[in-house]
C-alpha cells in the first residue's frame, strides 16, 4: 500500500467534515464527571483494498465558547444494506437498461435556514442537483457502438423520476431551477469520441411545517448509515440549526473496466465511476456486462453560539450530551468487522485540548506530531523545514511562507509600474478634436447572441429564480420584468444579461459611456455625483441596501481614500474641475497615486501576513485516527492494522481563556457587542473593544466593521489607530437603528495590526524587513433578537414579531457541496 494513498484517504476522512451549518439550539444540561469507558481491537484484515465506509466526527470551539459540530460518512451502501438506497439504485439501474440516458449522480442539500450574500437569512432551503449522463451501447457487432444520448426533455424525464423518489421520502415538492448540458469527451473501443451529459437543479422552499417534516426525515435517513452517523439518533439533536448534504452515486464496473477502475470495495475507487459512461453490452459480450453498485456521502453539522461558559481552565464538552444520544459512540468498523472502515476524531478547540474516550492504540496527531523524516521537508513557496518538525511547525511554516511570497510577487509587480503609464491614454482620450463611439449605445444595440453561444444553460425557471431573489431581500421585478420571454425560452443566459443591461440603464447607469460624458474631464467631474445618486437609487431599490455617507459623494470618497490609502483622488477632482484643454495637471494628479514606492507601503505590508499568527495560534488541535501512520524514518515495511471503537463517550477538555497562552510579540482580541434586546426604528449602541494580550506593542492598528442590510447607520467603517500597547484596550461605539422586517446576519468586526511600524518598511529591502500583519474577527455566530416594540402586553395582536441579527460571520451556512459533473 503507498503511503500516498492513505494520506490521501486520511485527509479526505477529515476534509469531509469541516462543520458545515449553524442555527441556534437550547443548550442542555451536561454532566461530565462519569468515567469514560472504551474499546478497540485491530481488524482481521488490514487491507486497505477492503475500506467500505470513511467516517468522522469534527468538533470546534471557540474562545467565545460558540460550538459547532459535522459529522460524516462516505460510504458503500451496497455492501452494507443501506436500505433506502436500494429505490434509487433500481431506478437507476431500469434507466441503464432501456433508456437513452441514465442519472449517474445526485446531490441534495438541505438546510434549516438559508443566510444570503445580501446578509438576509431566508427560510429552510433545498437544493437538488441531478447529474445524467448518456449510455455507450455496444450490439453483438463491436464495430457499431454507438451513444444513446438523451434529449433535454428526456434528461429531465430521466431526473424527475429520481426527484418523485426524493419528494416522496421528505415529504416535499421541488421545482425544476436549471437546465445544463455539458459536452464531454470519451474513449471507448480505441475510439475518441465526444458526448453531451446534462446536469438539472431543482428548490424547494418548504413551509415551516413541511421543512421541519424533511428535516426530521433527513436526520432519520442519514442516521441509518451507521457507525458515528448514530448520533443522529440524539433526542436533543438541533435540528433546526442543522445543514445536511448527501451525494448518491453509482458505480458500475465490469471485467473489462477493471483496469480502469481499481477493484475493491472502497467508495474512493467507486467514485470515479460516476465520470465513465454506462456500458450496454450485448449479451455476447460477458466482459462488458456491468454490475452496478450505490456509494454515499451524508454528512450533517450543526452550531449553537455560546454554548460553553468560562470555567476557570477547566471546560469540557461532549457531543454525545449536547444532542442527548443515550448510546455507545461506535464506529462502523466495530458494528461490521466484516469490513474494514476508516475513522478519525477531531478537535479544534482554545488551549490544553486533551479528547478522551478513544482508545490509546489509536494514533494521535496533534502539534507535536513528526513524522520523523530524515529528509528537509519542501515548502511549496520555496524553501524547507527539518523532516523532523512538528504539525505545528509545519502549518506555521506553510502559513507564513505563502503570504510572504505572494506579497514579494506583488511588491516586485509595483515596482515596475511607470508613473507615466497612462499619459497618453489621458492625452489621447482628452486632447483628441475628432468624434469619440457612444459606448452606451454600442452596449445597448450588441448582439448578445454572438456572446453567449455554446452556453450550457438549456432553460430556466425565472418563477423560481424569483422566488431565490426574493428570499435573498432582492427586489425581483425591476430585472424581471425586462426579460424577453421569448428569448428566455432560446437562450436564459443571454436573456437575464440583456434584462440587466435594460436595468441599470433605466437608472443611467450607462450614461457615463455617452461620448458627451466621457470625453470632457470637465464633464465627468461634474457628472460623478449625479451618477453616484444614480448608483445608490439602483441599489436601494434592488436590494434594500443605502450607500454609506463614506460613498455618497466623489469628495467623501476621495477623503476615504486619503485618509486610508494616502492617495490623493481629490486631487484628480480638483484637475478635472479645472480642465480647459491642458491634460497636464490632470497627468500629473495620475502621476502622484501611481508613485511605486507609496503604492508599495501602502499595500504590500498588509500580504505579509502572519496567518498563523492570525488564526491558528489561540487554538490547540488534535485527530485520532483507527491506524499507526507512518514513521518516515523507520525502514519496517509499513502495514497498519485498522483498529475499531467502541466508547461510551468522547469528552474534550480544554481552557477557554485565551490569555492564560504566552504569545511572543502583539496578540489583539477583538469583541463587538450588541445589545441582546433592540426594537425596530430605535437606535442602539454597537461597542467594538480590542484588547493587545501579547507582551509587546501593536502597531498601526486598523477596525473595519460592516454592517448587513436592514439598518439604518450613519456610522464609520473605518478606526485607525497607531499603537497599542501590551495589556492595554481599545474601545469604538457606532449607532444602528433596524429598520426592516426580517432576519438578517451582522457581519464581525475585523481587525488588522502589526508588529512593526509600517514606517519602518522600504520596498526595496523588503526581505530583511521583521514586521507580519495579523487579522481577526470578532465572535461569529452570536444572535440577538430584534422585535417589533410592544404597546402593550403580550403580542402584537396575537403574533409575536421577531427578527434574529446573527452578530458573527457573513454566510451563517456552510455547506460541503459536492456537486457531481462530468469532467471533460
């Protein structure tokens, strides 16, 4: 067995499970004193040939104490029995049969809650794509193999009979979103040829009830795959702050496709059978004849925001506890030693991690993990690190290398730059007598169709595109409304570009191309803060959203750009404003903000970051997995048994508080406070404090705060300050006021610093420079509750009113999509 193989196996086991949802959830009660019991025992068969399932459990912690969990397998559902499976292999298997095409691939994604770039958090949502590909048939004559492909209506007639089977097992009704067709390429009997799979999405927008039925069904379903997914099961399971993604695929292999596909039962070696076609084979040909056999990915995370309180260095947490799972943790190998199963446990939480209740024969891989290779370990910027460091010092070295070398790339780049690179650009365009094209027209009378043709996109529901965009706080019916129906029905992609280009020249958004704007200076001065009204108006009535004050004119956001990025655009202004034939002040206030050297110090130092620094260096981690990794040092053969698990819980333990870890140099936290309590139309004070727990001084600190959609706020985004001393605070308040009905997600505060003084870098000497920007944001995931103010007791008229503003990260949902396609 290589060894890059079951690296590869091993990291895919944990990237399958980086937590994919969040929502809130009572927090239950948990009792942590019991003493954990577990079992293992090695496998009788240590052939990694013979994987049927890969398994994992994520947890992570942060120093807020907000918790957030996925849990995952991939697995062979034909060898262990998954029942429900057994209805979509069939169907499939019927299509493969007799028809002209067959569904290869399907992936559903189902979520509690939906959080839109618009910072809007809509309903329960559901996603299904479907992959069908088309069916290489060869008769008794091998010589005339031909394809069976599909129409686009059969694709969908193919599809939808996999969509009832999904509508009848979670209770709900999709609509057809997406039509794509993709052209690929195969070889088959020495042959090249080419072939058109397509590829269909289908929604739902369940109702509350209707959601909570599929969601219920969809924790009862993935729970059936077994081995960790049991926790499932858990009676306090929150369900309503749970993403699930499930991917079914089908493997299809016969004698004469062996050497393509590797044999064995391992859902790696089954997956790249959704990217051949189907082969139909005459019954002459018994080496053709292919077995079909299901695999699945199901996974399902979860959050809940501070969950775990400050115990005094003394936390713990159990899953098992959180969502009231009654059982034994067993992995899938323990439930069925007939086959051997990957498993891994990981954990990412503040400092002091220890995970117990896994066996200690199972290996572990925390920071202090080497693999004790006598060979230097290549960084992939350049560069090496002894082969016997650290997991740590590895992911250090890697973190910090990739930003340095990019920021030397960018530095070297600016340096090139010639000030004077657009002079005769301006001279061309503002000394020239001669007529200028209306490049508004020309946009305007494009033949669109040249544009898009070979597009994928075969049709488009634009009711459910409407209803996606309504759920997101878009207004739809200003875009909507410009589509030609007609040409939707030819060409959806061509149809929605022109429909947009229809909208925003309805708010002048184009006018800025008319000779008459573009080619007098004088003209576009006095023409910008029209057009940024224009721009606003746009905004505002598509999203909801105001420009802020910063950008409400060219001055303000000229005074912006100084005052953060030294460069001087009302300088440009003031040229323009006073142009009457002479380019050359105009050149020179060009000139001014393309200076290399200025634009260096200005950029180049925020990409020397220190990402290490930035995210990994609060948190402790560690994964145990069911097998003895390799010693890179040893010459022993290495062929590890595969062990399985049987515990009676998996307790992390673990100190909440950060500022008991020593950081050497600056080390700032950053926290925004919002009140737990607001009510529409009044204003509330937002706090954004930041704290330097490091023992040295942070420099050139900046705060930028966002805020989402739905509030009112003449606030800044921007706070500067030059230093920060160790131990000392920093506090900045702004006001917001809710205006809009609705739930909606607060972006965090994000935080930048250095730990060196941005005077004391010069581009030219960049590598001996000593100083690395650190980031953070402030706590993810905190909700706090809007309502509308009550007059009297009790609800408003009988219907409580409320708005949930997720006071963490932007995209409350993170879903591991695998979106099956056909590879060309």
């Amino acid at each position: 067995m290589k060894v890059s193989r079951i690296f590869f196996v091993s990291i895919l086991a944990c990237m399958l499970l980086i937590p994919i949802a969040s929502m809130t959830a009572t927090a239950p009660s948990v009792g942590l004193s019991a003493p954990i019991e577990r079992r293992s025992a090695p496998a009788e068969d240590s052939d990694f040939d013979r994987i049927g399932a890969i398994e994992g459990i994520v947890t992570q912690i942060d120093p807020e104490g907000s918790v957030r969990n996925a849990i995952g397998s991939f697995q062979n559902a034909s060898y262990y029995g998954i029942s429900y499976t057994a209805a979509y292999q069939a169907a499939a298997e019927g299509q493969m049969a007799t028809d002209t095409g067959y569904v290869a691939a399907c992936q559903l994604e189902m979520a509690g809650r939906s959080v839109y770039p618009t910072g809007r958090v809509g309903d329960a949502f559901i996603m299904l794509t479907i992959l069908v590909n088309p069916i290489i048939v060869l008769p008794a004559s091998p010589a005339m193999w031909y394809l069976s492909e599909p129409t686009l209506e059969g694709a969908q007639v193919l599809a939808d009979e996999f969509v009832a089977l999904y509508e009848t097992d979670l209770s709900v009704e999709f609509e057809r979103l997406i039509s794509m067709k993709q052209l690929s390429s195969l070889y088959f009997n020495s042959t090249y040829s080419s072939c058109d799979s397509y590829i269909l999405q289908y929604v739902s927008f369940p109702s509350a009830s209707d959601a909570d039925t599929a969601m219920s069904a969809m924790r009862i379903r993935l729970s059936g795959l077994g081995g960790f997914m049991d926790l499932l099961d858990g009676t306090g399971w929150p369900i309503e702050r749970t993403s699930f993604a499930e991917s079914i695929f089908f493997d299809h292999k016969s004698e004469e496709s062996a050497f393509a596909h590797p044999p064995g039962l391992n859902p790696i070696y089954m997956y790249p059978s959704t990217f051949s076609l189907y082969v139909r084979a005459d019954a002459s040909f018994p080496d053709y004849v292919e077995d079909v056999y299901t695999g699945i990915l199901g996974i399902a995370g979860f959050d809940t925001p501070d969950y775990i309180t400050d115990g005094v260095g003394n936390e713990a947490y159990s899953l098992k506890q959180h969502v009231g799972y009654t059982g034994d943790i067993e992995s899938k190998m323990f439930q069925d030693l007939t086959i051997n199963s990957i498993s891994s446990i990981v954990a990412v939480t503040p400092t002091l991690l220890e995970i117990n209740g896994v066996a200690t024969d199972w290996d572990f891989v925390g920071k202090d993990f080497t693999f004790n290779s006598s060979s230097p370990i290549s960084l992939p910027t350049g560069g090496s690190i002894a082969g016997d460091s650290t997991a740590d010092e590895i992911i250090e070295a890697m973190m910090v290398s990739f930003p340095v070398s990019y920021a030397m790339g960018l530095n070297m780049s600016i340096s090139m730059m010639d000030p004077n690179m657009f002079d005769m650009i301006i001279d061309n365009l503002w000394t020239y007598s001669g007529s200028f094209p209306d490049f508004r027209q020309e946009i305007l009378d494009l033949d669109w169709s040249m544009v898009f043709t070979g597009m994928p996109y075969e049709e488009l529901n634009q009711d459910a595109l409407r209803m996606i965009m309504e759920q997101a706080g878009i207004t739809p019916d200003s875009l909507m409304t410009q589509v030609n129906e007609t040409l939707l029905e030819e060409n959806p992609m061509q149809a929605l570009v022109e429909a947009f280009i229809q909208t925003i020249d309805n708010y002048h958004l184009l006018d800025i191309l008319e000779n008459t704007t573009y080619s007098n200076p004088y003209a576009i001065e006095g023409f910008l803060n029209d057009y940024i009204d224009d721009i606003s108006t746009f905004i505002a009535n598509f999203t909801g959203v105001d420009l802020p004050s910063s950008y409400a004119t060219k001055e303000a956001f000229a005074a912006l750009i100084e005052d953060h990025f030294g460069l001087v655009l009302q300088g440009l202004w003031d040229a323009m404003a006073d142009f009457t034939g002479d380019t050359t002040n105009i050149k020179a206030a060009v000139q001014a903000m393309i200076d290399p050297e200025h634009l260096s110090i200005e950029t180049v130092p925020y990409f020397m970051a220190n990402m290490y620094a930035s995210a990994v260096s609060e948190y402790d981690y560690g994964m145990y997995i069911n097998f003895a990794l390799p010693d890179m040092g040893s010459m022993e053969p290495w062929d590890p048994q595969l062990l399985w698990l049987s515990s009676n819980d998996i307790v992390l333990t673990f100190d909440l508080d950060i500022s008991s870890l020593d950081f050497e140099g600056p080390h700032c936290t950053i926290r925004k406070s919002v009140p737990e309590r607001m009510t529409v139309g009044n204003n509330f004070t937002v706090t954004i404090t930041v704290e330097n727990i490091g023992d040295a001084t942070a420099y050139d600190l900046k705060i930028l705060d966002g805020i989402s959609i739905g509030f009112n706020t003449d606030k800044q985004y921007y706070w500067n300050r030059a230093t920060l001393a160790s131990g000392e605070t920093w506090a900045v308040t702004c006001t917001y006021s809710p205006e809009v009905i609705g739930t909606f997600v607060e972006v965090p505060a994000i935080l930048c610093y250095f730990n060196a003084t941005l005077a004391s870098f010069e581009p030219g000497d960049m590598e001996n420079w000593d100083g690395a920007a650190m980031y953070t944001l402030s706590a993810v995931f905190s909700d706090r509750r809007v309502e509308v103010e009550q007059w009297w007791e009790g609800t408003i008229l009988g219907i409580p009113t409320i708005i949930i503003i997720a006071g963490g990260i932007g995209a409350a949902i993170l879903v591991i999509v695998i979106i099956v396609k056909k590879r060309a």
